[in-house]
C-alpha cells in the first residue's frame, strides 16, 4: 500500500509478465481531452487520449519476450515502476500491478 496524494493506492503486487507496461508512453498535458483538433491529430497516429492524459503506443527496443533484456541495468523509473497511475507507463486492467484508490484525506 502507498500514499499518494493524501489518498491511499491498493496494489496487487503480482507481476503477470505481460509486457504491456513497456509498450506504450502516457503524459499528461493539461487541457488535451477538450481540443478537438489536438483530439484528432493524436488519434489519427494510433494514440488515444483519456482526460488530460495521451497514451502514445511505444514499444520499448529492450522489451524480449514480454521481459526487459537490460533487467538489471534498466533506467531508475523502469525499476520502480509498479502501476502508479502518474507514471510515464500505460497500465492495462489486465496488469497484476492494477490498482483501485481508496480513501481520501486533507
């Protein structure tokens, strides 16, 4: 379990080796979700926005057979990666790493 935020995240901590979190680049860019036209231009090159949120379909050249060739020397935000939805990584439902907030706070 982590604190976020003030908000509690529930992680099921089971990796399920799918690769899924290293084929795809999400960021968040204030305002995106609302302009068509930047709506439209993503979307005609495969990517998909959610909110302020583009999810850009990238497939990591390390990623071999679903695991990362370069495991035990991969970048410092590739190690600590385990679903948090700030993240520069895509999670899928599917992921072990998934995670439900619960909670809240000031």
């Amino acid at each position: 379990m982590e604190v976020i935020n003030k908000k509690i995240i529930l992680m099921e901590d089971k990796c399920k080796k799918c690769g899924e979190c290293c084929r795809y680049l999400r960021f968040k860019i204030k305002g995106i979700g609302k302009d068509k036209d930047q709506i439209e231009f993503w979307k005609a090159r495969g990517c998909t926005i959610e909110g302020d949120v583009i999810i850009i379909p990238f497939v990591c050249p390390h990623l071999k057979d679903n695991l990362c060739d370069i495991h035990e020397t991969k970048p410092k935000l590739c190690r600590q990666f385990k679903g948090i939805k700030e993240s520069i990584f895509y999670v899928p439902k599917k992921c072990g790493y998934n995670k439900q907030g619960k909670g809240g706070g000031k």
